[in-house]
C-alpha cells in the first residue's frame, strides 16, 4: 500500500519562493526572459495537486449516497490536440485559486518535470489560474527533468527554449482540460 512521503521542507508556510515570484512576475511585465524564470525555477520547491475521486459509493442508512471508497489521484491538462501536462504550483495561495480542495505534495521542479515526462506529459504547466501561469515543455522539460546541476542549466537556454507565456487575464491555460490520471 502507498504512504504518504514526509514532507520535503517540514517547516514550508506553503509561500512561493521569492527568487520565483520575482521572476514570473518580471516575466509577465516583459522584464525578464523565459530563461531567467527556468532558472529560478530550477532549484525551487512546487506543489503538486492530488485530489479525492470517488470510486465507489453506498447508500448509508439514512437513505442518503455517502463514499465508501476514493482514491487520491494526480490531475493533469489535457490538450486540444492530446497532449497532457502535469499542475503545478508555486505557494498554497495558486493553488487554492486554482481548486481549494486539492492538497499540495511538495516537490522540486526537476522532480515534478520527471514526473511529468515518466507520466508522458508534453508539459508542466505552473500556476495555470494564476497569479502569473508558466508553461515548461520540449527541451527545457527534458533539460529541467535531467538537471543535476542547476548552474548546468544556463548552458540550455536559448533558441531551443521552448516555454508559453499564458494570458495571465485567463484562468485557464488555453489550450487544456482538466483529465485526472
């Protein structure tokens, strides 16, 4: 049976990282590049969601449907074209606007993007209702994924960085719907 992993960072208020925050939101006013953002990502803690799905349910003894079981799964994008993308976020704060009842496993971003390629998602998508929504796909999701060294990623960026801003206006990432794995 699966247990639940002790927390990465026991003390973490579930506030994003300042160097991430800083960088998105430079992002976002055309400050800062994709790379500067991928950077400051690439050593950072993120939340990914689980939430509950049903699976089975009873009539209990009042007359009323109640759950008998439910299993805790992964959500991920689903594209218009197929192509999947793992959530992720980065404070408690994106996630909540995002879906209030998904609770946050901590994970680094070369973790989540590992995951997200052992899961045969095209991308990580980061804080997809905002405040500034982030797309890591392509060479910089395998690059982020590889990464042992963060100062090894600087070598990775450039034409081959293939990142989507999102119109942080919307509070969806375009292009995907919701499908739990």
């Amino acid at each position: 049976m699966p247990s639940i992993p002790n927390p990465l960072l026991p003390a973490d208020d579930g506030s994003p990282d300042p160097a991430v925050a800083a960088a998105l939101t430079a992002y976002q006013a055309g400050t800062a590049s994709a790379a500067e953002v991928l950077s400051a990502l690439s050593t950072a803690r993120l939340l990914v969601p689980v939430v509950a799905l049903l699976t089975e349910s009873e009539v209990g003894a009042h007359g009323l449907r109640q759950e008998k079981e439910s299993e805790m799964a992964l959500p991920k994008l689903v594209g218009r074209d197929g192509r999947e993308a793992v959530l992720a976020f980065t404070g408690s704060e994106a996630l909540a606007r995002w879906r209030p009842d998904a609770r946050p496993i901590q994970s680094r971003t070369p973790q989540v993007c590992q995951a997200a390629l052992h899961e045969n998602a095209a991308a990580v998508v980061i804080d997809v209702a905002g405040p500034v929504p982030f797309t890591v796909e392509g060479t910089m999701l395998r690059a982020l994924a590889a990464i042992a060294d963060p100062a090894s990623l600087a070598e990775l960026s450039g034409p081959d960085v293939t990142v989507l801003k999102v119109d942080s206006k919307r509070r969806r990432w375009p292009h995907f719907r919701l499908r739990r794995s």
